[in-house]
C-alpha cells in the first residue's frame, strides 16, 4: 500500500447532524467537536479523544491487513506533511470510513454504554 499523500482542505463528510451525535454521546463542547473535524485529516490522538479509544488502538486501524480484497485498513491513513524522503506524519483521512467508525464506536448500546467506554465509565468532562 504506498504512501498516501493529500493536501489539508476543509471536511467534506461533516455536517451539523453528524457534530450534534458526537457532542451528545462524548463528553466534548460544540466547539472541540467542531475544531477536530474541520478537516479532511484528523491526527490519531484527536481521534482517540473523540471516540474514547486508546490511541494504540487508532493506529492498529490505520495498518493494512490482508483481505480477500488484497491490503486493506479500516482507516486510511494519509501524510499531509511529506517531506524529501520521509513520508511525515501519519494523520487519518477524514472519509465516510472515519465518520462511520466514530458513529458506530459512540453509539450506545441497550445499557447506554459505547464501545468507547472503558469498563462502562463514562468519560470525564473535557476541560475548559
């Protein structure tokens, strides 16, 4: 799988609906929501403060695996940042996979938990 290099532009998967789900299932402002999904990028640690998930976690989604399909991830990760020979920092694309893996992972179960969860506690406050 190379190296996916993409220029930063605004988001286009995101929309008001999509920003209210998430600051009603996570304990994050309007605001935090809306600074982290600006973009078409979104670096694995804004990812994991979205969903509640561990960062080791993000970037294990971010790895190909091989499928019946040849190599494939569940999220794309992408280097906005790509300098002479090194491919920069990795960032995860901002696509309808990361939109859907947000929603799936903060939606609540019968109990009201997410599987962002941790030990069925909801997460503290963001502070201010």
């Amino acid at each position: 799988m190379p190296n996916s290099v993409i220029r930063i532009t605004d988001n286009p998967v995101r929309d008001m609906s999509f920003t209210a789900f998430v600051v009603k299932n996570s304990n994050l402002s309007t605001d935090d929501v809306l600074r982290a999904t600006a973009y078409n990028v979104i670096t694995p640690l804004q990812l994991s403060i979205l969903t509640n998930r561990s960062i080791s976690a993000i970037q294990n989604l971010m790895r190909p695996k091989q499928t019946m399909n040849g190599l494939e991830s569940e999220l794309t990760k992408v280097f906005p940042f790509q300098l002479k020979d090194e491919p920069g920092p990795a960032f995860v694309l901002f696509d309808e996979k990361c939109k859907n893996y947000i929603t799936k992972t903060l939606m609540p179960d019968n109990d009201g938990r997410t599987s962002g969860d941790s030990n069925g506690k909801k997460r503290p406050p963001a502070h201010k």
